[in-house]
C-alpha cells in the first residue's frame, strides 16, 4: 500500500509496479498475463518490483479484460459425506490447491453427489466462473464429463473416464498392475483362497483392479470362483459389510485383496470381531497408502498411489487444455508397500 496526497493508504497499481521496476505499464501487463514477448530481465525486474510493493493482481479487472476467471474447479461427484470420510479426497485436494497456488490459482471445491447440485454446478460452471474443472470420481453414465467437455469447459478426470467422451483428458495410477502386484505378492506369501472386495463395478479404479486380482489367478491357475468376489463402494462400512458375506461364503479364506485403504479398515473390524488372527489367518492387502492405511490396526500392506504426481499431472494438463492444447492421459506407476497385515 502507498500513500495518495491525502496522507491516505492507497492500493498498488500496475502504475506503481512499472515505476518500480523502470519499464512501461505495457510490460508490467504482459507479466501479468503470461510473460508472452517479454525479456528475461524485463521479466524479473517486474516480478522483483511485485514483491517489493506487495502488489495483488485485480482479479476481477483482469477477467473483464481477459474473459477469463483465473480460478479453476475441482468438482466431486460423490455425495457430501464421502468427502469427509474418504481421506483420498483430502490428500488429492490438498495436493491440487498447492499446486495451482505455486502458480497463483485459486481452486473452488465444488461437490455434486445429488441431481439437484450436478445441475446447480454445471450451471455456475458453464457461466464462466472458472476456466476449468478437475473431475474427481466419475462414475461410468455420469454425463458430468461429456456436459462440460460439450460446453466448451476443459476437463481433466482423476482416474479413466468409463463411458465418457474421449476429448475428456485424464491422469490416472496404473490400477490394474497395481492389483496385480499386490494380488502376486499374497499368493508368493503362500495364500492359496485370496479373496477380493473391489470398488463400485461403475468407476475405473472398480473395474481395473477387479481385472488385475482376475490376472493374476489366471497366471497362476487358480480357480475363479465368485464366491470370493464382493463389491464395496468405498467406504468403511462397505469393507465389514462384505468381509462378513466373505466369511460366510468362503470360510476357509486366506487373504483378502481389498480396492481400498479405508474398505480394508472395514474388513479388519469383522475380521477382528470374527476371532481371525490378521495375517496369521488371514492377511489383508489394501489399495492408495492413504491415512488409513497407516491408522488401520495391524497397518496395511498397501498399493501406494502417488498422490502429489497425480494432483501435479492433473493441474498441469487443465492449464495447458485451458491454453488451448489438445486432449491427452497419463497413467503413472504405482508401487507395493509392506507393512504388518500381509
């Protein structure tokens, strides 16, 4: 802040930056909007100038100028408790908003689990409030991706969009190798009824590392039997619920391959409840190294997904689909963590 001729604080302007740092307002404006046509030096000596007056970009001004908001979505298409209770959201959050503040770009939460609020945000949406949206959780005939891909919004999706328009970009861990690997490494432990609860059969992570645990007992030859195949959707209660059809499916199981850190914590209460010694009788495996995993009693064995490489992907690919760059996908690596429960 400086001070007008009234003894009053007034805002830094542009005006001051350009005096600051000894170049035009032209200059100063050009940094601002992306340094297109600007010198190195000219460069830094403006952004040197910003920090000295502790000027803050005009948001506002600048979206009139540019048609632009400067700020970006990150909508969740799951219902409003899921949010709180599946700590994956948290961490893939936490990761976006840092890596959109390093580049001075506000993140929106944004959480559509209903009809009602699907269409309230995709009308805030599609007003231009943001330049794009990072799509989390999409499940297969959820038309939120195709709507706004449509209107003309980038998108970038956390994880293979399953039925969507293939114009929708996306970063996604490698699940199926991932289930793979985790599936590999009970059977080499010496377990022989490996049973599985997956995700939701409607959502990429559901269907993929259903594939890989179906891969691995083929490469193997063990029988594929659906007694030991539940579906879950992800939450803790889910994982107890269907660890208790397992036990009365399949009694004489001796591992369980489950799709989620936070389901395998269910899966660990029935286990517990129903007297059977983990891994002694049963080891359990998980899936994405969350805080659960390392919350859950005995700590999970888990596929670790790497959260702050996927966050960084997503950003970086909505900002170059917001710049005009043409659709495009990422799968990343994941990698097997030991700890006590397998």
């Amino acid at each position: 802040m400086n001070r007008g001729t009234d003894g009053k604080r007034r805002s830094v302007t542009i005006h001051d930056v350009a005096r600051e740092a000894g170049v035009s307002r032209g200059t100063v404006s050009r940094v601002l909007n992306g340094g297109h046509y600007v010198s190195p030096a000219a460069q830094t000596a403006v952004n040197a100038a910003i920090r000295r007056t502790g000027y803050v970009v005009n948001r506002h001004a600048r979206s009139l100028i540019t048609g632009k908001s400067d700020s970006v979505a990150f909508l969740l298409t799951e219902p409003q408790e899921r949010f709180f209770e599946d700590p994956n959201f948290n961490v893939l959050l936490r990761a976006c908003t840092q890596a959109l503040a390093d580049r001075d770009i506000p993140l929106l939460l944004m959480i559509a689990g209903t009809e009602a609020e699907r269409r309230r945000n995709l009308r805030y949406i599609r007003a231009g409030h943001v330049d794009g949206v990072l799509l989390v959780s999409s499940h297969s005939g959820d038309p939120v991706g195709s709507e706004l891909d449509a209107a003309g919004v980038p998108v970038v999706a956390c994880g293979k969009p399953l039925g969507q328009s293939a114009r929708v970009s996306y970063v996604a861990a490698d699940d199926r190798d991932g289930a793979r690997s985790m599936v590999r490494y009970l059977y080499e432990s010496g377990r022989r009824r490996i049973a599985t609860v997956t995700g939701p059969p409607d959502t990429p992570g559901g269907v993929e590392r259903l594939a890989g645990y179906r891969d691995v007992l083929a490469e193997y030859g063990l029988p594929a039997d659906e007694s030991l195949i539940v579906a879950g959707d992800y939450s803790r209660a889910s994982g107890g619920t269907a660890a208790e059809l397992l036990l009365e499916r399949a009694p004489d199981m001796d591992a369980v391959f489950v799709a989620s850190d936070l389901m395998a914590q269910g899966v660990l209460d029935t286990l517990s409840r129903a007297g059977r010694r983990v891994p002694d009788d049963v080891a359990v495996g998980g899936f994405d190294d969350s805080p659960a995993a390392l919350s859950a009693r005995p700590a999970l064995t888990t596929i670790r997904q790497p959260w702050e490489r996927i966050s960084g992907e997503m950003v970086r690919m909505l900002l170059a689909r917001i710049g005009g760059e043409d659709p495009a996908a990422v799968i990343l690596p994941t990698e097997l963590v030991r700890r006590d429960s397998a």
